[in-house]
C-alpha cells in the first residue's frame, strides 16, 4: 500500500510516518530527511538546496523529483508512506509518473487537519537526540532525565535550523500557496481521507489505522 501524508509543517507527518513503518513495517519517504542528509552530507545537491530550506522556501522540483525516483523501489514490497512529498502540483504529477512505471498506485492521501497557528509552538520547541534521532519538546516532552537521551543516554541534542519563527510563518506560507491547491488533484481520484491532526498523537494514529485498514 502506498499513501501520501499531506499536512503544513508541525502537523505530525513524520511522527505518523515513524510509527506506520513500526507498526506496519512500510518505509517512510521524507524529501525533507533526504535534503537534511544531503546538506550534512556536503554533496552538491545538499549545497545547492542549503539556502532555499532555511529561508523556509521549497527546493526545486526537479531535485526532490529526482530523490524520490532513487528511493522508490525501496518501499517496492512493503509500501511507501510518502512524507513532504508531493508539494506541488508538478511534483505530484511526476510522483503519478513514477508510480505507474513501475506498475504501482496510491491508495490515500491522508490530509492531516490543523490550526496552524497551534502549530508554532509545536515546531519551535522541538529538539532531537543528535545520536538517535528520538524526538523532544520544551514543553510537552522533555527527556526524564535532564540533558539524556531516554532512549540511548546521549548527552548531545540538536534543533533543526529552519525550526525559528519567522522560517516557519514562510513554510507554511508556502504551504497554503503551493501545496494545499494539489487536494483537488487528489480530490477527483477520490483518495482523500482527512484526519483531526489537533488530536492526540494516538488519537491521530488510531484514526489513520481504520483507514488503512478499511483497505483491506
Ligand atoms: P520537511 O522536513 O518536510 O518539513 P515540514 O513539512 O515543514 O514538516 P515538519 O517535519 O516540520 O513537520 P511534520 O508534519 O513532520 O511534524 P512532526 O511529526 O515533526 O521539509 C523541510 C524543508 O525541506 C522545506 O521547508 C523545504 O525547503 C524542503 N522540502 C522538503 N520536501 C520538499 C518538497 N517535496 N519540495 C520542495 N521542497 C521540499 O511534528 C512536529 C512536532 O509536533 C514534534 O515535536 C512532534 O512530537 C509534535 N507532535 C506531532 N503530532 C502531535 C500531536 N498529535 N499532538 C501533539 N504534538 C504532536
């Protein structure tokens, strides 16, 4: 089963997609990962794509066409979750294509539902153990014991770059421009589900799973 995630930043894509690849074993496809990895990484895409991602824009579609191609076949058995992707409406008619050359086809697009301005807050307290990868919040979910890891007892953390204000208003900006007009595009195959993203994270994963499930 392949399903897009679609929501503006901080509306809990990744921490849905984290959890269907544990509990269901699918493969998350986040460009936003890929991009961090090719940043950190130093290779030519990471450096030309740097400047765009901390001013909150979107990169070009050609280059997140172009990393979603290389990892699409490794979702080929157990199914794609694709997160941040498509964000545009070119972008999703290149995922059409790269589906159907390799015979394969959406089921949902799962469209989260938020108010935004909650989500603020959301995105610019969170932080993440730079050894594992857990996920933290100044408010909502400190580590049990201050400055460790719970899950690997690393002392390092760190904040993504864009995670400040002023990128997210641009981010999401971005969103409501050039993002939300692809539900349409979606709307006409028929594959849109919507799911209270405001909810809890169980909440909103016990939600997406009836929906999956209703599949089978
Ligand atoms: P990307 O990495 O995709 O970022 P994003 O879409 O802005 O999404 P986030 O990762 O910020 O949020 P999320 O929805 O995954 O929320 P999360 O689960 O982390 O993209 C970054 C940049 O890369 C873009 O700005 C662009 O420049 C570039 N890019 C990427 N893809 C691109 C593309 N296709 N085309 C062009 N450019 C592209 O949750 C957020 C926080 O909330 C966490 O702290 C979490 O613990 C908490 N949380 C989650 N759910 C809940 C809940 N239900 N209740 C309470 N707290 C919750």
């Amino acid at each position: 089963m392949d399903i897009i995630l679609l929501g503006p930043p901080g509306a809990g894509k990744g921490t849905q997609a984290k959890r269907l690849e544990q509990m269901r074993g699918m493969i998350q496809l986040s460009t936003g990962d890929m991009l961090r990895s090719a940043r950190e990484a130093g290779t030519p895409v990471g450096l030309r794509v740097r400047e765009v991602m901390d001013r909150g824009e979107l990169v070009s579609d050609a280059i997140v066409s172009a990393l979603i191609g290389e990892h699409l076949d490794s979702a080929r058995d157990k199914g794609a979750i694709f997160d941040g992707y498509p964000r545009t409406l070119h972008q999703a008619e290149a995922l059409e294509f790269l589906l159907d050359e390799r015979g394969r086809n959406l089921d949902y697009v799962i469209e989260l539902v938020v108010d935004e301005e909650m989500l603020v807050e959301r995105i610019t307290g969170r932080f993440t153990c730079a050894s594992c990868g857990a996920g933290y919040h100044d408010r909502f979910h400190l580590p049990k014991a201050q400055g460790t890891c719970d899950i690997c007892g690393n002392h390092e953390f760190k904040r993504r770059p864009d995670d400040n204000e002023q990128t997210v208003r641009t981010r999401m900006a971005e969103y409501r421009a050039k993002t939300a007009p692809i539900l349409p595009f979606y709307e006409e195959k028929g594959m849109v589900r919507r799911v209270d993203g405001m909810a809890s994270v169980e909440e909103v994963a016990a939600a997406i799973d009836a929906i999956l499930d209703s599949k089978a």
